[in-house]
C-alpha cells in the first residue's frame, strides 16, 4: 500500500493505492516546477506518484487557504493479473461536521463543512475519462465505453472516492487525479469546489510534466 495524508481543520484527508501483492518499491523520487514525484514499482506496474498544490488566484480571481492534490500515472509493464485500487477520503472528522455530494461540471466530487471551514475533494468523472480513453489520452482507447458513454471504474460516497483501476494490457497507461482544497466558510463562493474542477492537461502545464 502506498498511502499519503493532508491534515486539514475538518479532518484528515488521506490518498492511497492498494494492491493484492505485497511487492511495492520505491524506485526514486524529485521534483517538477509546481510539484514533487515518487516513482514505484509493483509486481506489474510502474507507479508515478506526484503530489502538488493547486494553482492560486483560480480563474476568476479567487484563492483559497490550502489544497493538496495527488495524480497516480501507473503503467501495466509485466503480463501478470495484480488488482489495483486507489481511494481518497477524509477520516477524524468532528461531529458537527456536514457531508454532500458535489458532482457536476465534468467532476466526481463532495464536500464536508461546518460553521468555520469548508472542504472539497473531487476528480475527473467518467465522462471525460471516457472522452480521454476516446483520445488514448493516458486512458487507453481499448477500454472506451461505447454504450454508455461513462467509465464505471469509480464509486462516489459521502466521504470517499474509490477507484477500481481497469484491468491493463503491457505498455499501457492510465492518468488519475485527486484533488481536496479548503478554506474559510463563505457562502458567498465556490471557490473550493473551484480548486478541485481542473483538467489533465491544465494540471500537467502548471506542475510542468512534459
């Protein structure tokens, strides 16, 4: 399991890979422009990991205190069944605290709150991750979903995402993204909900993946 944390004032948010093999080893680690990555090596895939914050002021001008952000790029590289999962949750949250779901705009999401803070943790939903599969854009075109137009591969609930990574062929990649933002309660604004709305290539461009 590889697993990273963000303590937040509404609890803290925690991002993980679970295999069925036990063999996971960090090959090596370093740093992009906007962000820092580790690379690992399972029993069939090569793992990147990077771990970065959101760009600040958003498009419309507004910032928020804090985010923390993780993209998985796994590449299937031996010819071995290994079930992969990735999830992203919030756990040691306070009783007053309030969940709802967040979804819209081309974005799996929810969000916890109460009277002082508010928080989102979002990822791309399965429309565009079908619309990337439909460009072999770090999802493979193989896998795109003509019938539904949706990728089923993750489950949204009041306090987590899970993601259950399909089934790989060698040499093929996929891209996921999780993104968690909070700041101070204002109705008036979205601007967490905002934070965790980014696309793959806008991502890449600001941490400087090339």
């Amino acid at each position: 399991m590889i697993k990273r944390t963000f303590n937040t004032p509404l609890g803290t948010v925690s991002c993980e890979l679970n295999t069925n093999f036990t063999h996971t080893e960090l090959q090596n680690s370093g740093t992009y422009e906007n962000g820092i990555f580790e690379k690992f090596k399972t029993s069939a895939h090569n793992i990147e990991l990077i771990e970065f914050k959101v760009k600040q002021p958003f498009y419309n001008g507004e910032t928020i205190t804090d985010s923390k952000c993780w993209i998985w790029r796994i590449e299937k590289v031996k010819d071995i069944a290994e079930n992969l999962e990735l999830k992203v949750c919030i756990s040691d949250f306070s009783k007053n605290s309030e969940f709802d779901f967040a979804s819209g705009e081309n974005l799996d999401a929810f969000e916890i709150s109460n009277n002082e803070w508010k928080l989102h943790i979002g990822m791309e939903d399965g429309f565009i991750l079908n619309r990337r599969a439909e460009n072999n854009d770090w999802f493979p075109k193989r896998l795109l979903n003509t019938n539904k137009d949706w990728q089923e591969i993750t489950v949204l609930k009041e306090s987590s995402i899970r993601t259950k990574v399909p089934e790989l062929e060698v040499g093929e990649k996929i891209h996921l993204q999780y993104l968690s933002a909070f700041d101070k309660q204002n109705t008036e604004t979205i601007n967490t909900w905002v934070a965790v709305d980014e696309y793959k290539s806008e991502l890449e461009k600001w941490i400087g993946i090339k």
